[in-house]
C-alpha cells in the first residue's frame, strides 16, 4: 500500500506566519505615517515658497503696489487658478501683504512662511505693553 504524503502548513507554522507579519505591521506603520506627513509638511512649504515667489514677481510688475493682496491676482505668476489648500497647517485663507518697506508677508491661517528658511512658523507674539510705562 502506497502512503498518502499531506501537503500543507500545519497551524502552528500559520500562526507564527501571522504573528510576525503582524509584528512588521506594528514596526513599519508608524514609519510610514511619518514619512507621509514629512511629505505633506515639505508639500505645504513648497507651496509657501511658490506663493512668496509669486507675490514677489507680483510686486516687481507693480512697483506701486503695497497692502493687501489678492490672491487671485498671482494666478499668471503661479500657473494656478487656485491657491491650494495646506495639508498641515489647520484651515485658513491665504493672506498675502505687501509692506510698505517692500518686504512681503505670506500667512495661511495662523502661521506665516518665512522665506530665509523657506518655512511656515508661527508668528512671534506681539509684546504687550507694560501698565504705567
């Protein structure tokens, strides 16, 4: 009589598959997630950086210009129809302001890019004037 060989995995080598992918997951998640939102972070100052260029192309057509500005005026200076939301920065509206010494502020909601370290920051807060002085 011939013997019959049984093919397969038996549960135990299952289980131990299951458990060491499992332990990659708990490993490579969090990694990845970091990854994801350095990318989003590099995405928004990149896009901080193109609105501050903008804004600066803006001004060097428009000599004259300070205050306020548009945003829908940069469209020729960015190829964009829209200014695109940020993705880590909380929701807001682009403000773009033109001083009057010829410096350029560029803020999205509660944070302004600064263009020597091509960054959003926080602004710093104004001081508050001391009582009786």
């Amino acid at each position: 009589m011939k013997k019959k060989s049984k093919k397969g995995f038996t549960l135990i080598e299952l289980i131990v598959v299951i458990a060491i992918m499992g332990i990659l997951a708990a490993i490579l998640v969090p990694v990845i997630s970091g990854f994801i939102n350095a990318a989003n972070e590099a995405a928004d100052n990149a896009n901080g950086r193109l609105v501050y260029q903008a804004a600066a192309m803006y001004y060097a057509t428009h000599n004259d210009a300070t205050g306020s500005v548009d945003p829908g005026l940069l469209q020729p200076f960015t190829g964009l129809s829209v200014l695109p939301p940020l993705k880590t920065i909380p929701a807001g509206d682009w403000t773009i302001t033109i001083n009057n010494d010829s410096s350029i502020t560029v803020s999205y909601g509660t944070k302004t890019f600064n263009p020597v370290t091509a960054k959003f920051e926080q602004p710093a807060p104004s001081p508050t004037p001391t009582p009786g002085g």
